[in-house]
C-alpha cells in the first residue's frame, strides 16, 4: 500500500510540474489598439514602461494602429522587435502574420 501511495503523490506531482511550466509558456495576444501601458510591457518581450507608454500616446494622437508593423513608429521598437514579438500581436481581429501590412 505504501508504494501505491509514493506512486500516486510521484505521479501527481509530475502532473502539476508539467500544467506549471505549460502555463508559463503560454502567451497571450494583446490587441494593440485597446491594451493598456501596463498590458503592453508586459506582454511585448523587449518592451518596458516607457515605450508602452509612449505606444499609448502615439495611438491616442493618430488613432488605432493600422498594421502592426506601423510600431516602427514609436522611438525603441524596431523591425526585429515586431518580429520577436508578432505571433502575439493583433490590431483587432488579425493576429500574427495577418496584422502585416
């Protein structure tokens, strides 16, 4: 019985460690035109506050994004920013390589 019972605690830990390091690897898109400074540095690997910041100003001063590649606008993002990052950007409903001009 005793076995059975380090069996089952082994297998269910595994089962907890992997759903663990699954969920840390999932990211979610974020809508570029809606999401808030804070939604956007967190979601947009290589960029911070500031830049966020300042994608949120440049949206409000010419209006919602187009495509994603109009990011290239703002001081600190560049074309290999977008690329890292474009699976997990949307302007509205297109996602990905869709959001390209």
């Amino acid at each position: 019985m005793d076995k059975k019972i380090r069996t089952l605690i082994l297998v269910v830990s595994l089962f907890f460690l992997f759903t663990g390091i699954a969920n840390a690897n999932t990211v979610e898109v974020v809508d570029i035109n809606t999401a808030s400074a804070s939604e956007l540095a967190e979601s947009i690997n290589g960029v911070g506050m500031k830049t966020a910041e300042e994608i949120v100003r440049y949206r409000e001063q010419h209006g919602p994004f187009r495509t994603v590649d109009e990011l290239t606008n703002i001081k600190g993002i560049g074309p290999v920013t977008i690329e890292k990052n474009r699976q997990y950007l949307t302007i509205g409903n297109k996602a990905g390589k869709h959001a390209q001009k």
